[in-house]
C-alpha cells in the first residue's frame, strides 16, 4: 500500500491508537462514576418522584421529588433505563445519603444494571487489546534463515 511520497505508514496506527486511547478514557470517565452513583445509593429508601423525559442514556432526563420539605429537581446519571417511562410518570428514585441532587431510579440500582455498565469499558479496554495484538503479531517478521536476494 502507497501512503504517497514522504509520508510514513506509521503514522495511521499512532493515530488511531490515539482515538482508541480517548475513547477509552471517555468510556471510563462516563460510566464509573455513574456505576459508583448506584452502588452508593443502594441501600436509600426509594422515594416517589415525577419523571420528565430527556435522552436518558446519555444522562439528560430529571426527576423532580420531595426532600425535607422542598421540591428537588435531580439529574439521573448516564445510562439509565428509562423505557417506558413519559414526560410526567410517576417513578421511585432512591437518593445518595446527604445529597439529594444525586439519584437513581430505584429500579436502576441492581447488582445486573451495575455490571452492564461496566461490562461497556471493559468490553471496549479487550477489543482494544485484541486490536493491539493483532497488529503486533502480523508486522512480525518471520524468525526463518536470511534468504538471499
């Protein structure tokens, strides 16, 4: 393959590995705090909350519920499951202890919810390996007696 003249072919993989290098990162700095969120506010008292529609996967649907005496308007975290669910619904969210801006749907703070989450950068950390090893094994050379030209 010609990449033109003057320009090396090493180039292509060090970029790509790059994008794979940030899109790693940008998997893991989405999805753990939110698997963090719901370990954390497992054990909360789910309370009833009005649920008003947003892209929810990607964390930008709200809830807004009762704490102490005040209407709190709450984010859910990224990757929450909300099918079903349209503008006004009444749902249970359960709160991190102190801070009611930081729920959960109750339904959403399952041990299988939380190993999806990580099974999503963790599957994408092996494909990169995968992808790593494959490159490495075929620009290996052949260990064989020098054959003369």
């Amino acid at each position: 393959m010609s990449t033109g003249p003057g320009r090396s072919r090493r180039v292509r993989p060090a970029v790509v590995g790059t994008v794979a290098a940030l899109a790693l990162a940008l998997a893991y700095a989405a999805f753990l705090p939110a698997v963090w969120l719901r370990t954390e506010v497992r054990g909360a008292e789910p309370t009833a909350a009005t649920f008003h529609a947003g892209p929810c996967l990607l964390g930008g649907c709200t809830v807004t519920y009762p704490h102490a005496g005040e209407q709190v308007t709450a984010g859910l975290p990224v990757g929450t499951r909300a099918g079903g669910h349209a503008e006004g619904d009444t749902v249970y969210v359960r709160a991190a202890p102190g801070e009611p801006e930081r729920v959960a749907l109750a339904a959403d703070t399952g041990r299988g919810t939380v190993a999806a989450l990580l099974a999503v950068p963790g599957g994408l950390t092996l494909l990169a390996l995968a992808a790593g090893a494959v490159r490495v094994l075929r620009d290996r050379r052949p260990e064989g007696p020098a054959q003369a030209v």
